[in-house]
C-alpha cells in the first residue's frame, strides 16, 4: 500500500513527496486508517518504527479539516516527550509535515529560557511538542492552559516513568478536557503505565508492532569478556584497528561517558559526550557534529539518547551493559536503519553476566562471543604509554538536585581586590569543583563557587 491510500489529505502527501516517502511502515498502516477517524490509539512500538508519522500525519489532517483558531498560551495539539532531543525531533518532523499547511509548531522543554517558552506560546500554538517539566512550569505561571486541547500523544510512556514524570503526568491529564482524542505509545507496558492508559484512552485502538524482544535483523552482535578496568584500552584499540563510520557508545552513567570521551582524547580519538549533565547548546552542538561526522564517535546514556535518530550509524558499542534489557534493543536499534548492515558489541564485565543472560533471555538468542584480540595486554600497554595528556581523576557522579544553591551574583561594588574568583562586569565562575572554592577559597555545599 501508499500513502496514497490511506485517505490522507493533498497538503500531507505533497509533504511526504518532498521527503520522497512513499511506503508507510507497519505501525502507519495500522495506526493511520483510526486516528483520521477520531479514534483514540494505544500503540505498543519501539524507536525507528515510524510512529512520529504514524500519529502526527492524521493529526495534521484533523487539526486543519476542523479550522479551528488558536487562542492565546493555548494549543490545539500537545505531544509529550521523556527527553529534549525526543521533543525536537519530533517538532522538525511536524515542521516537515506541515510544510504545505498553516499550522504552527513550538517546543518547549528544559535547557532553553523559560522566557522564550512564554513568547513562542504567547499567541497560541498549533502543535506543541513538550517535556513534562517545562509544561508544568508554563502551567503554573499560567502561560499555558490545556482547556482547549483537541489531541494529547505521550509518546515514549515507559522513559517517562522510568525517568521519574508519572506525577506530572497524571497532574496533565487531570487538566485535560474530557472531548479530545488521545494517542498514547509505549515500548513496553508496566503497570503504572497501563494504569495511566486506563486513565485518558476510551475504547482505543491497539497497535503492536516490533516487539520489543526483537532486534534489528541487519545487526550484527557480539560480546567480549573483560575485566572493567581494561574496557577503556579495548575501546581505544577498537577505534584504532576499525574503520568506523558512526558510532553510538553507551555508558550507564553521565560520569562514564564523561570519562571515556576523556580517556579517547588522551589517546588522540576525538569523540563528544550527550547526557542530561550537559547543557542545552551543548548537547545540540555534539549531536550536530555527529550528524556532520566531523565527531564520528558520541558517547551517550540511555537517557539522552532517546530521539537520537542519525543515519549512517556504523557501530553501537555497549561499553557497559544496561541492567534493564530492554535497554539493549533500543541500543542497537540506532544501527542498521533505512537498510543498511550495523555492528554492535558488547563489553561484558563478570559482574554484568546476569545482564547479558537477560538480554539474551529476552532477545532469544545467544550472542556470538568474540576473544580478546591478540596481544591485547601489550597493546594495553602501548595504549596506557601513548597517552598524550594526564588521566582525568574519578569523581562519583552527583544528581543536580542535590547541589547547593547558587551564590548570588556579586555586584561591581562588592569585589575584593585581589579576588581569584572576581569576573569582569561583576559575574562569577559557575560549577566549580566538587566540594571546593577558589584557590585558597572557602568550601560551599554542593561545590557551587
């Protein structure tokens, strides 16, 4: 079938045309046909099935056949996202696929200036892609109201209720007007979250596509036992020996991907870190490089890299095995896309072998192991000597909320002379080192300085 015949209106089709698409995937098919009928949807898929168009094509097509005016810090259509990239992938793809309409997109989520949110959505919004978070706190400044809201998707249920958003969002749908259509999509279905779906789906339409159990066909997995202490000299050497295209690398915490994309530039590997520590400019400049392939290595956590969706990733190496391992599909998922073969490996430490039994538990296949290459500790060894800067020290990685406040800021009049910590137009250093001041400055709680 095309999108042909699916019953989609001229705008969208002259829209999907310019993207050169003209095959709808399964979850398309399936999802498409109800929604344009007004019916609610719960769709059980994983990232890279198409579901962004599979709710946002029809949704275009409702919102425009019902011509409806926006009214003021109000929207039509809300989708909710667990992660910023997630959000502005999203909101590119709306843009995309509204080419040819009137309707307008915003986003708004955190690491972007919480004023700007307020102008973007002042006059009204068509399709508001958001996080959680940063829609409360329009809520709760009375920016935004959701009173006239005429379509709601939460899209990636289960990041959300792992990323602790199930309050907030049972606080939106309290708000949330009882005639609406709601879409609602999730990899996999816990019971907070099927309870939430209870809540705000009538009689909905089901959905199953890919389940999450199965992996890319066109990857190819392997796994090599390790100590974790020489997984950075493995890594190194992996990027040494291999031609690499693109390549995901997944760390556990924001703290270790920090430290291996420090570990690869002693060595001479160019490589960036994403994950929620980082700053919003800081996280849309690594992601463009690696789109670039300027950085052809990003090391990510499994939380930042929902919605990284960048073709032509060659490899995804699992420097540490997710102990959820659902976790591993999504992975490897970013590799073999649009057609193409993909490599993953897996790192596996003695203590993260009951991880590897439940991957393969789930996936229902056994994982061909791969030896150390030869050599390995001499060429450990070369790599340990080679290094061309000093081994970044380990620090525990601290949540943010539990930092100290920030000092205020100093004004021009109230600068020492001589202070080591004094900015010109009386501004001061931010995040300085865990539990210290300036040289020979007092401590503070939280190492803010």
């Amino acid at each position: 079938m095309t999108f042909q015949s699916l019953g989609l209106s001229r705008a969208v089709l002259d829209a999907l045309a310019h993207k050169n698409y003209d095959t709808p995937t399964p979850i398309q098919l399936q999802s498409i046909p109800p929604l344009l009928e007004g019916r609610d949807l719960l769709g059980i898929a994983q990232t890279g099935t198409g579901k962004t168009a599979a709710f946002m094509l029809p949704s275009i097509d409702r919102l425009v056949k019902a011509n409806i005016r926006r009214k003021p810090m109000r929207c039509r259509m809300l989708v909710l996202a667990p992660t910023r990239e997630l959000a502005s992938q999203i909101a590119d793809s709306a843009r995309a696929y509204a080419k040819y309409t009137k309707l307008n997109v915003a986003t708004v989520f955190g690491g972007t200036p919480i004023a700007r949110n307020r102008r973007d959505t002042a006059a009204g919004v068509d399709i508001l892609v958001a996080t959680p978070g940063r829609l409360m706190d329009l809520i709760e400044q009375r920016c935004m109201s959701l009173a006239d809201l005429e379509i709601l998707v939460l899209d990636e249920a289960d990041q959300m209720l792992d990323l602790g958003f199930i309050h907030t969002l049972r606080k939106i749908v309290a708000m949330l007007p009882v005639d609406r259509q709601s879409l609602f999509f999730s990899a996999t279905m816990p019971r907070d979250i099927k309870e939430l779906a209870d809540k705000f789906l009538t009689d909905p339409a089901e959905v199953r596509v890919t389940p999450v159990s199965s992996t890319a066909e066109r990857v190819e997995q392997y796994v090599t036992f390790i100590n974790q202490a020489e997984k950075q000299a493995l890594l190194t050497l992996f990027f040494q020996k291999n031609d690499v295209e693109r390549a995901l690398v997944f760390t556990r915490t924001k703290h270790g991907a920090d430290r291996v994309v420090k570990l690869l530039a002693t060595n001479g590997i160019a490589a960036n870190a994403i994950h929620g520590n980082k700053s919003q400019p800081q996280r849309e400049k690594a992601l463009a490089a690696f789109r670039a392939g300027t950085v052809k290595i990003l090391v990510a956590t499994d939380i930042a890299a929902r919605g990284i969706d960048v073709p032509g990733v060659s490899h995804v190496l699992n420097f540490e095995l997710p102990n959820v391992a659902e976790q591993y599909v999504h992975r490897i998922g970013r590799t073999a896309r649009a057609g193409k073969d993909g490599i993953a490996y897996a790192f596996c430490a003695d203590d993260e072998r009951a991880y590897l039994r439940g991957i393969e538990k789930l996936t229902r296949q056994s994982i061909p192991v791969v030896p150390l290459p030869e050599n390995f500790q001499a060429e450990s060894e070369r790599i340990r000597n080679s290094r061309v800067g000093p081994i970044p020290a380990e620090r525990p990685d601290r949540p943010r909320q539990e930092q100290g406040p920030r000092r205020p800021r100093a004004t021009h009049a109230a600068k020492p002379a001589g202070d080591a910590r004094a900015r010109p137009g009386g501004q001061q250093r931010r995040g300085g080192r865990p539990g210290g001041g300036g040289r020979g400055g007092p401590q503070r709680a939280g190492g803010q300085r």
